[in-house]
C-alpha cells in the first residue's frame, strides 16, 4: 500500500474553542470588585467634598460598598427560604414504603447544592487586602460626618 502524505486544508478551524454561555465573559481577567471599590470610594469623596448633604447619594454608596464588603454570592434569608422549600418538597416526595433513604436523584443534587452554598456563606475565607481597609476608612469618615442619617448608616 502506497502511504498518503498529502494533506488537505481543513475548512474548519482547528484551534481552541472557548464557549462561554450565559453572558459575554471578559477575557482581560479584570477583578471587578476591585474596580467597583475604586470607583465608589471617587464617587464618595466627590459627594462629601461637594454635596455632603446629598443623604440619598450617601445611602446608595454605602448600600454599595456594605455590599462589596460582606456580599459573597447569596443572601442568608433567600438560603433559608430555598432551604425550607427543600425540606418541604423532599417530604411530599418521600416514600415511605422504600424507607428514608430513597429520595430521587433531583433531590440529592438539590441537598450537595444547598449544602455547598451553606458552606461558602459560613466560611470565612476572605482575605483582608488594602482596597478593604480604604473602604472601612471611607466608612469611618461617614459616621463622623456630621448629619445624622448617614453617620447611622455607616455603622
């Protein structure tokens, strides 16, 4: 047999393939936590230095930078409130005939996703970096400002 050593060009493209799907993924790697932290700690000095008195600004900035500094994917009451629909649903689906351990394959991947989010709300695993302590200073400039609503806000 003769061997073939000719080759052909491919149509196709044969290199790698990124697929991202949901939303458009940015490649530059940028922490946008990090950004955010910048850009609202500007914001704020600019409001304090020319309209201190904008309470409604302030607020939202420090709903923002609460949210920055504590957010870690989910909040506690809507864990809680999934948690409870679990336990509901897994008790309607139960079969008692078969004993308790024979729950459908849905719910057990339900339980290992509510137990890795339980987890990650629990674990304390974020490290304390220079951005943080900046915006923990911006929030100690705020509750020694001197009108009142903010100064309750931002402790």
């Amino acid at each position: 047999m003769k061997s073939l050593s000719i080759r052909v060009t491919s149509m196709v493209n044969l290199g790698e393939t990124n697929l991202f799907t949901g939303v458009s993924y940015d490649v530059s790697r940028e922490n946008y936590r990090d950004t955010i932290c910048r850009v609202m700690r500007q914001l704020l000095h600019h409001i304090l230095e020319h309209s201190e008195d904008d309470t409604k600004s302030l607020f939202s900035i420090i709903k923002i930078i609460s949210d920055l500094l504590h957010f870690k994917g989910s909040q506690k009451h809507e864990f809680d409130s999934r948690w409870k629909s679990f336990n509901l649903v897994k008790k309607s689906m139960e079969n008692r005939l078969h004993g308790r351990k024979q729950h459908i394959r849905a719910l057990l991947i339900d339980r290992v996703m509510l137990q890795h989010e339980l987890r990650k709300l629990t674990v304390e695993g974020c490290e304390y970096r220079s951005i943080h302590q900046e915006l923990m200073r911006d929030l100690l400039r705020l509750s020694t400002s001197t009108y009142s609503q903010p100064v309750s806000k931002a402790v």
